[in-house]
C-alpha cells in the first residue's frame, strides 16, 4: 500500500476530528465577532514553517484549530461584501466531491457529475426566467463574464474588420469587464463606460449616443455588458430598453447578474428582461449561499459557445454516438479540468427546496430595506443611495463639514471593524466614501441588522471622542 494511502478505518477517524471542529465552529458562529482579531503578521508568523520532510500524522491536524480561530468568520453580522454565508449541507457535498474526484469535463470522465450540472443549469435557468439557456459552472462571475465577451467577440466581431471593437457597460460596472476586454486582447481603451442614471443604473440615452458616435467614427461596437446588481450600491440596469438599444444595432447583449439575477427567484420583477440576454453570468455562491466557489454562465445558443470554445485534441476526441454520453463542457467553456461544483449545489437545493431560498432571499431584501429606514430615523446619518437590492450605502454627517466627511468616515469604518461586533465595507459613490452594508447571508436575523447603527454612532463617539 502507498504511504499516502489511509485505511478505512483512518480516513474514518480523520473524518469525525474534521466535522467535530466544523460542528463546534458553526455552534459557535453567532457569538464569534465579525472579524478576527488578528494582524497580518500573526498570521504570518503562526504558518510559517518548513515543508516537513516526514509526516506528522494526525498531529497534523491540530493546527486546524488555529486555521478556525483565526479566519473571518461566516458571522450573520459579516456585512462586507456579496459573498454568502456558505451552506453547510453544500459543505459536505464538498467533502465527497472531493473524495470522488471526478474531472466534470466530458461525460465519459464524469457520467453523473455532468449529469448532475446539467440538470443543475437547467434548474437555475428556469428559476431566473431564462427556460432553454445553456450554460456551465465555473469559478465565479470574473470566469463567467470573460467566457461571455470571448462569446461576443466571436459572434459580433467581423473577421476582416480593422476597426476597433466597442464593448459598453455602465461606469458602476464591475472590475471584472475591464480585466476580460484587455484579456481578450481587445485592449481597455476598447471598454467604453457609459454614465449613470441619479439611481446609479445605466442611462440608455446615453448607450445609445456612444453607439452612434462610435459608428460614426468608423469603429465597431460588438457588446453591451448590462449590469443586475451593481456591487457598490446594487442598482438594476434598465434591461429591456438596453436590450432594445442592443437588438437594434445587433450587438451582443452580456447581462452580469453575479450579484442580483438569482433574486429573481424570489422577486420576479426586479429582475425583468434577463430572458432577453445572449449571455447571463450569476454566482450561487453569493444568494444561493453556495461555498466558494460556485459561479455559472448561461447562454441562449449553445452553438455560439460551441463556435468559441470548442478545440478538441485527438485524445481527448469523444467517439460515442449518444448525444448524452459525448456531451463535453470542454467544447462550451473554457476549463478542460473541472470539479465537482454542482454536487453542493445539488444536494443543497434538493435538501432544502427551492422555497427556503426563496425565503432567504426575501429575508435578506426586507433586511436591507429595514436598515435603510433606520438610517433615516436616525439625525446624524444618511443614505447615500435607493436600496433596490440588498445593498445599503449611507454615511455619518452629523456637525461635521462636508470637506471632512470622506476622512471621518473612513475612520468610523476602521474602528467599526476594530470593535468586532459588526463588519461593513466601503463604497465610492460620485467620490464620496460611503459605509456599505450588504444582506447575503441566510443566518443574520432582525436582531443582528438592528445592531448596526447603534456600532455606527458608539464607532463614531469613539473617533470624535464624544
């Protein structure tokens, strides 16, 4: 037997340490504080060890121990960012895809693990409105949106044109565009940002000027990216009329929806107009509540995805004749290797039913909307912008001039995180810093959002010394 190899009985034993700490950890997750109380350095200097050069065994494990105390928890008053809470029958599903192995690349290597995506991706259009749309996992919406404008310029793109090629999103676009239009060789000066509505949505007026500008110039628009759920403020794109501006100049319509389409699921119509899409990425690690990662693109034309990514070495040829058994991910995406990510998504779903989501999420929508009639309850703060999804952006302004508003409210923030009790990001919205709370998390109860704004006023007697 291999020395890596463990018995049943060992991987039996390791197995109960590992999901004994898991338990303890999520027992005490409502009490834990939002954020470590630890430097980079402590983290530094507690795993900085040499490669062992012989086995430690099980005592390996004990530094676990250390690896729980000293991460970010998954705390119902973790407000930071869109990331879910990390479902913990999805947890274990990660465990036996691991244990499987399985590379979820053709059905030959992986009969139930494509199986099981398959039906996943279905699932998944359907619940957002999107019935017949293809598509795939991936690792997240970054992966997602590259593979959608890879699409794109495949499909809009003239082979003999000279022009540059013009791909439009809103200036609240997500960091993830400009890096896929200067991976995809089109260079960021071809990424045009259009502005923003007062509601930080994209202005259509103003696509369809930079379209006809464009033209005018010789140059050749190819995209639009359309965003559902902006990350700083959560903001809906106008996507039916962005979409009739983008029918009309036969232009790719590319719908991020990583943040907000899988709302859809539990309010329809905030999310109308995402069937329109060519291409729809959504990350069911964020309101789905998936574990890292879990990402997805759906596309209307499995063709289209065939056209850009299909690249079949000899040995890797399917010989079957059985539409099922030579179906290959590889020859719509564009991973070869790929894991087992639509076993957790699976198992969750099936565990829990398609309405404790859905209830989640509404769960989360209300959260928001709460804080932000808090907020404007309360004198010494105020919103920054509408709360159409989750996302709540406000600040303090009490006695304060408006030239010093940015610098204390960076230090509210620093000593709000410092305090433990609740963790918020930041945002900037027209230069101005905002404190940002965002609800993607199945475990934060009324009680944890009303904690909020009392941290917020004691972080800011603690700054002013009041």
């Amino acid at each position: 037997m291999s020395s890596l190899d463990l018995s049943p009985e060992e991987f039996h034993a390791l197995a109960a340490r590992v999901t004994d700490l898991a338990t303890r950890f999520l027992t005490a997750l409502p009490t834990l504080p939002s954020f470590p109380g630890v430097s980079g350095q402590q983290t530094r200097d507690r795993f900085s060890e040499p490669l062992p050069e012989n086995g430690l065994k099980e005592a390996a494990l004990e530094m676990l121990e250390d690896v729980v105390a000293m991460s970010r928890p998954p705390s119902p008053r973790f407000f930071a960012y869109v990331l879910g809470s990390g479902e913990p029958v999805a947890a274990l599903a990660d465990l036996l895809a691991s244990v499987l192995n399985q590379n979820v690349t053709a059905w030959r290597s992986a009969p139930v693990g494509v199986t099981i995506e398959r039906q996943v991706i279905e699932w998944l259009a359907t619940a957002v409105g999107c019935g017949g749309f293809g598509g795939s996992l991936c690792s997240g919406a970054s992966a997602a949106n590259l593979m959608a404008l890879a699409m794109a310029r495949e499909a809009k793109q003239r082979p003999s044109a000279r022009a540059r090629s013009i791909v439009y999103a809103s200036s609240e676009v997500h960091m993830s565009i400009p890096k896929a239009v200067a991976l995809l060789g089109l260079g960021r000066e071809s990424l045009h940002l259009v502005p923003v509505d007062s509601s930080w949505r994209m202005n259509v007026r103003a696509l369809q000027a930079a379209i006809d500008a464009d033209v005018a110039t010789g140059a050749e628009p190819i995209a639009v990216v359309a965003t559902a759920g902006t990350v700083n403020t959560g903001a809906v794109d106008p996507l039916e009329s962005i979409a009739a501006v983008s029918r009309q100049h036969d232009l790719w319509l590319h719908i991020d929806g990583a943040y907000g389409a899988l709302s859809a699921i539990a309010s329809p119509d905030r999310m109308r107009g995402l069937a329109l899409a060519d291409s729809l990425s959504l990350d069911p690690h964020k309101w789905l509540y998936q574990p890292v990662d879990c990402g997805a693109l759906l596309y209307k034309s499995p063709a289209a995805a065939r056209a850009t990514f299909s690249q079949t070495g000899e040995y890797a040829r399917a010989f079957g004749s059985d539409p099922l058994e030579a179906f290959s991910f590889f020859e719509e995406s564009i991973e070869l290797s790929r894991r087992f990510r639509a076993l957790k998504l699976w198992l969750s779903l099936r565990y829990h039913g398609a309405e404790a989501f859905r209830a989640a999420i509404r769960s989360d929508l209300r959260h928001a909307n709460d804080l932000a009639r808090m907020i404007a309850e309360t004198a010494e703060l105020e919103l920054m912008a509408p709360v159409e999804l989750s996302a709540v952006c406000f600040r303090y302004r009490s006695g304060v001039a408006d030239g010093d508003l940015d610098r204390l409210n960076t230090a509210i923030l620093k000593r709000l995180i410092e305090r433990g009790r609740v963790y918020l990001s930041n945002a900037s919205l027209g230069g101005r810093f905002a404190l940002r709370a965002c609800f993607v998390n199945h475990r934060t109860t009324d009680t944890d959002v009303a904690e909020i704004i009392p941290e917020v006023l004691a972080a800011s007697r603690d700054v002013l010394g009041g």
